[in-house]
C-alpha cells in the first residue's frame, strides 16, 4: 500500500524524472520524497504508463457500490434470454428451462478472445448449451458435457428451428437415442 506524500503533483514528477534520469537511485528519490522505495517504485511506473497524468486529484481508486457493480454488468452482457426460442420451445413442452442460463455475451466474449475459427471449444457443465450454440455460430467446433440426460435434450432446443423438430429430438434423447441436425 502506497503512503500519503505531501508532495504536490509538479514535486512528484520532478522527482520521478531526477531518477528517470539517472541523477539519484530510487532509495534516494524515495527519501527525498519521504515515502517508501516501493510507493516511488509505484510512481515511477504509474508515471511511465499515464504521464503525469496520473497524479492529478480524482484518480484515487474508487470503490463502487455492488449495485453498480451489478449494473455494469447488466449493461454489457443483456440478457434477452426470457424471450428467447430455447424458453419458448421449453414452454411448448411443458418442461423446466435451466435455471443458471446466462446471455451469448459472456461466452462470446471468452471464445473470440481465446479461439480462432475452427478451434475446439469445450464446455464440461453444458446445461442449456450456450457456449455450445455460440461457438457454433463463431465457427468453431466444440463439445459439451452435461449430466443431466433433461437438460441435454433441453439444448437441442438452440439448435432447431421449428416447434415440431424441437420436440421430436428432445423425446428422442429422452429415449437414449443419438440425434443428428
């Protein structure tokens, strides 16, 4: 944890750049300054990333409260999971949704970072197929593992596009059978 430095922001600067230069090591600069060899080395770093920019009043760490926190969260991954076709055809037939579905965002987000086209995408906690469905319209191949025999063939529900196919593959998994689509 840095310490509290009177200095003001021009002090701070001058200093860091006197051990920038070369003019005194960095336990003398830290004691010029009267703070510690780990906060100027602090400095230093915070100086070389953002300039002097960095120690301008109001750029303190802020602690935010976990509304906000909840609604950042909820502005970048929405979810318009309640009116989605997996829902829809759950609904037709008369079956649970998952109960832990998140928006196509979120995996999204992971398997363009981490996956090119054609990679191999696996999810071992499959449950309604989300990644599975993202990764397939990403272009990349991919398996999941699910336990639940109800929530495999729930996921097929991502993957057809009528109401008939939907409930025709998940009796069909029900059953023990393989499904092709």
């Amino acid at each position: 944890m840095s310490q509290k430095s009177k200095l003001s922001l021009q002090g701070k600067v001058k200093i860091i750049r006197k051990y920038m230069n070369g003019a005194v090591s960095l336990n003398s600069a830290a004691a010029e300054a009267g703070v510690s060899y780990e906060t100027l080395r602090q400095w230093v770093m915070q100086y070389q990333a953002e300039g002097a920019v960095a120690f301008l009043p109001g750029r303190k760490n802020h602690t935010y409260s976990p509304e906000l926190k909840l609604q950042a969260v909820q502005d970048y991954f929405p979810n318009s999971e309640s009116n989605s076709k997996y829902l829809r055809y759950c609904k037709k037939c008369k079956i649970k949704g998952h109960p832990a579905r998140f928006p196509m965002a979120l995996p999204e987000f992971f398997i363009k970072f981490l996956t090119d086209e054609g990679d191999l995408v696996v999810d071992i906690f499959g449950g309604s197929n989300t990644t599975g469905m993202t990764a397939e319209n990403l272009r990349r191949r991919w398996k999941t593992f699910e336990i639940s025999q109800d929530y495999v063939a729930a996921s097929v529900f991502r993957f057809v596009d009528s109401e008939e196919k939907a409930k025709e593959c998940y009796e069909s998994i029900l059953a023990g059978n393989n499904v092709t689509l």
